[in-house]
C-alpha cells in the first residue's frame, strides 16, 4: 500500500510544484526604496539602462489576479533598478499576456536612473550601493573610454516627446557636447 500512496501523491506534488514554481517577485529592502518617476527626469540623473520586470508564469499566473500580476512586475523591475545602483525609474505601461482566455503574465519595461540625493524626493540613504548576501558590494561595469555609448544613452525621452523628436534632439545635444569638448 504504501507505493500505492506514493504514486497518488506524485501528480499533486507536481502540480503544487509548477503553481508555486512561478516568479513571483517580492519587493526588496532597497527596491522599496526607488521611487517612480512621472516623466523621465533631467540631465543630473544618470541613466543606467533598462530594465525589464515580470509577473507569473504559464502555470500559476493564470491563478493570480491582473492586478497582482502588475505589482509583480513593478516589483521585478524596482528590484532590478537598486541592484544597478539605481535610485528611480520610468516605466511604460505594463503589457499582459496569456493564452486560452486567461492573462498569465504581465512584462513591465522600465528605464533605471541613479539621481543625486534631494532630486525627485530621493534621499542619501538610496545612494548606497546593494550588498550582495556574502556582504560585498554589486558593482556594475562603468563605460570605459573606447566603448562605443549611443548620443541616445544619457538622454531620456521628454514628455510627449516622439522617438524621432527624441532621437533628433538628442543627437544635436551630442554634437554639442562633442565640439564643446574640443
């Protein structure tokens, strides 16, 4: 009888197993700590890059509300901005997905930005770097002299501003920059 047991309890520990398997990303001591951005902020903010957040999974996110789904996501994303050093970020509109007639996940993708104390109501306390758990410090890799950066890098998009407006104002920025540094 007992192997009996054990081949009834195999597909519920699989099916526990896969609901509870997926991502569903809690809020870190320094994610909670970055701030939202309305707009894409000034120039004294530097731009760290994008990233992307994620909610749910093919199995468990059809169990689990749109709304949480989203929280997940902005979650992901707000830890991923403090593991970069980050202290803000921009996020569009979050995109939700599934099959069958149910929504399964939600991808939110944000720009993460590293503002100086006192910008955008941030504090001295978001301008220490994460520790990993070991206690030593994630750093990221700084541009070196000869890698080749985009005008676009260090230069959010303004509100209401179009790609193309964005890509033009910005390259005339980096010529400027450029024949200043001359």
């Amino acid at each position: 009888m007992p192997i009996m047991r054990w081949k009834q309890a195999v597909p519920g520990l699989v099916a526990v197993g896969l609901i509870t398997g997926c991502a569903t990303a809690s809020l870190s001591k320094r994610g909670g700590q970055v701030l939202p951005l309305a707009t894409a902020p000034g120039p004294e903010c530097k731009n760290l890059g994008t990233v992307i957040g994620s909610g749910g999974g093919i199995f468990g996110g059809a169990y689990i509300s749109n709304e949480n789904l989203v929280q997940y996501a902005l979650n992901d994303a707000m830890n991923k901005t403090a593991a970069r050093g980050g202290t803000h970020f921009f996020a569009h509109a979050p995109s939700l997905g599934g099959g069958d007639g149910t929504t399964t996940t939600a991808t939110l993708m944000a720009i993460a930005y590293k503002c100086p104390p006192g910008t955008y109501g941030s504090t001295e306390a978001q301008a220490a770097p994460e520790a990993a758990n070991d206690g030593t410090v994630q750093a990221q890799a700084a541009p070196t002299e000869g890698s080749s950066q985009s005008f676009l890098s260090n230069c959010p998009a303004l509100e209401g501003e179009s790609t193309r407006e964005r890509a033009l104002r910005c390259k005339k920025l980096f010529k400027e920059r450029e024949e200043g540094a001359e």
